[in-house]
C-alpha cells in the first residue's frame, strides 16, 4: 500500500508549479508540470515526470492508473502551419506534435478540422493538449472568425468522444459538458457533428443553443466597453480601487482585448474595421473608436494605480502606452524614456489628428507622476514637457511644467 501512494504522489506532485484542480476527473494534475511563461511572452509549457514508469512492473502498474487520470485532446488538420498558429496566436500551450501525436491514443476527444471545399493535401497533422487548454483553443478559433468574416463557413468540425481507457464506460455529464459546451463560441460552420461516447441531450442541446446565439455586434461590443468603463470610473471617484480596475478590465475585454496580469493581448482587430451603423459612435470608424476607449481605459487604471500609491504598476501601464505609441510613429522600439533625444517627435505628433489625443496627454502626465514619486527626475521632465504639448490647456501639467523651469533656474 506504501509503494502504491509513493508512486502515485511522486507522478502526481512533479517538481514546480501545477495547472490547479480542474482536470480530468476534478483531480489534480497527475506527471504533468505547466511552466509559466518566460519573460519572452512564450506560451506556457509543459514537462513530464514519468521516469518512474521505468521502475518496476509494480510501480509502473500503480502510476500508469495515476497518470490516466489526465484528460488529453488530440487536434487534427491538413494544415502543418496550423501548430505554429494556435501556439503563438492562440498561446495554447502544446504537449505533443507530429508522429508522437498521431501514436497517441489515450485521449477523451479528437477534433477533426478540414475544408470540404478546398483542394485536398492528401497529408493531416495532429497535436496534443490538456482538457484545460481547450478553451483557450476554441478562443483562438473564435478570434479568428471574427477577424476573418466567414472562415467558418468553409470548415468542417468532428469531434469523436471516448473513455481511452474502459470504451463501453459512459462519459461523465460533467466531463461531457467540459468537452464539449468550449465549442459553443465556434458558430456558422459549414458541418459539426458530434461521434463516439453516446452523449446527454441536455449537453447537446446546451452546446447547440449557445452556437446559434449570434455574436455581439461590433457596436454591441463598443457599447459594453464604454458602459463598463464609467461603470469603473464611478467606483474609481467612490475610493472603490479594485472594483475599478476590474471594471476596466471586463470593458477591454468587451472589445477583445484581454488583460492578464501584466499581459495584454488585443484580438479580432478585423471585426472593427468599418463603420459604426448604430448608437452613440454611429458614423464614426469602429476602429478608431475602439482604440479611444483602449487609450482611455488605459489613462483610467494608470489613475486608479496613482490613488492606490501604487508607482510601479501605474509607470508600468503608463511606459508601455508610450512606447507602444511611439514605435508606431518612429519605429523606435527603445523604452528608454529617460533620454531627451527619443523625445522630438511629440510636437509633430500632437498635430497628425491621433483619435485620442486628450488621453494620450493625460497618460503622459499620469505617468510623469508616477515617475516623480519613483525618483525617475529626468523621465519625470520628458513626461511632463510631453503632456504640455498634448494638453497645453491643463493646469496640473502647466503647475508641473512651472516647477520644473524653476528648477533649471
């Protein structure tokens, strides 16, 4: 009975940190170990433990049963380049590619993905990932449709269900739901068909259901975020610091832009791009309006993080803004803010008809204050002398700018 927990726990707990109870039969994770990003912004990753199998034929025998407790997904399409996609752009972290891939067997549901319409390859790819990862998958998939207008209509999608390891055992309703309900955002497919494992109307009906809701119109999204964003600028005035920065980040996420942690990835740049037919921002271009809202969530957490006293993080969101920005005119992609020199284009800039300029000024400024209380004196100066080109009128930053001509002399 000892060696039978000894194996089990050795394959259960691998060194480092785990993905969390959420896979497979509401268990841990069992020899397998998610490595956080690294500081390049790679997606998360995986590593075995399993030099144990290699022990004996008992303890093989006892950690196998651990290891199956793992719930995999096996991905499979005629496009090779599909991998380097869902990894990079999607950010799912993948276990296996390939030969290795294609020997498994041991998962509880294959995604067959093809175009009936398109000239066969004559040659699929497969890749493997965890049952946790599938909702970042089908996320991906459903960035992807909204960027790309009608790419659903030309795919097909299969999914095969099964217990790998007792066939004629039933798939449990919560783990058909897990399986199955991420697929509810992937809508307007030329086929989808459901095989294997005999599965539960109500899951069938439930996933159906949600794949006929039509997605929010783009203006519908631009809506929610400006709704969302007051909604936190109220909670921001009241002293309520982290209902409002969770407001701020359910509104980027209104406009698909997701927030995590220090992370920010913008999706479905595609869906904006035309015009506003409805509501407040009718006539104007959906682009350029998501952009002012992003600009001004932006300025809003960089104050939220300043009434926090909270410098690093609101320099943080404030230095990225910036540099981002610049890039984008310079193609300087420094983020030195320090240096006087990186700062001559800001008078042109001021002029070019930016969208958002007002808040661009006022990330400057915040920033600046940021910068000031962290001792940064010289970023500081650069900082606010930038502000008074973008908001000559604003008293703060002429009260700033003063002090700083005061010092100088």
């Amino acid at each position: 009975m000892l060696l039978k927990e000894q194996s089990a726990d050795i394959i259960a707990t691998p060194a480092g940190r785990a993905r969390g109870k959420v896979r497979g039969y509401e268990r841990e994770p069992r020899g397998v170990e998610s490595l956080p990003p690294s500081n390049d912004d790679s997606p998360a990753s995986y590593k075995y433990d399993l030099a144990i199998l290699l022990t004996n034929k008992k303890i093989h025998h006892e950690a196998k049963k651990a290891f199956q407790d793992n719930v995999f997904v096996k991905i499979t399409t005629p496009w090779e380049e599909s991998i380097g996609h869902i990894s990079s752009e999607g950010r799912v972290p993948i276990i296996a590619t390939g030969p290795k891939a294609e020997k498994f067997r041991s998962f509880h549901l294959w995604i067959w993905i093809d175009a009936p319409g398109a000239p066969s390859r004559g040659t699929s790819t497969s890749m493997l990932i965890c049952l946790e990862d599938l909702p970042l998958f089908t996320r991906m998939w459903h960035f992807s449709n909204l960027s790309h207008q009608g790419l659903n209509k030309h795919l097909r999608l299969k999914l095969t269900l099964k217990d790998p390891h007792l066939p004629d055992r039933k798939i449990p309703k919560h783990l058909q739901t897990r399986l199955l309900r991420p697929f509810g955002i992937v809508k307007d497919l030329d086929t989808f068909s459901i095989h294997g494992a005999k599965v539960l109307p109500s899951v069938e009906e439930a996933l159906k259901k949600e794949q006929a809701t039509p997605d929010p119109s783009a203006e519908e999204c631009l809506e929610r975020s400006f709704a969302l964003k007051n909604a936190g600028n109220s909670s921001l005035q009241a002293g309520n610091y982290a209902a409002a920065l969770q407001q701020y980040t359910e509104a980027f996420a209104a406009i698909h832009i997701t927030i995590s942690g220090r992370k920010r990835y913008i999706h479905a740049d595609g869906y904006y791009i035309r015009e506003v037919s409805t509501g407040r921002y009718k006539g104007q271009r959906c682009d350029y309006v998501r952009l002012t809202i992003r600009v001004q969530l932006v300025a809003n957490v960089i104050q939220t993080y300043l009434k926090m006293a909270d410098w690093e993080e609101a320099r943080f969101w404030g230095k990225r803004s910036i540099v981002l920005f610049r890039a984008s005119l310079t193609g300087d992609n420094d983020d030195d803010l320090a240096d006087k020199d990186k700062w001559k284009w800001v008078k042109e800039s001021a002029n070019m008809g930016f969208p958002a300029t007002a808040q661009m000024g006022k990330i400057f400024y915040r920033t600046a204050m940021a910068s000031k209380e962290l001792g940064l004196h010289r970023e500081y100066g650069n900082l606010v002398r930038a502000a008074a080109v973008y908001l000559p009128g604003e008293g703060a930053v002429q009260t700033e700018l003063r002090m700083l001509d005061e010092r100088r002399t």
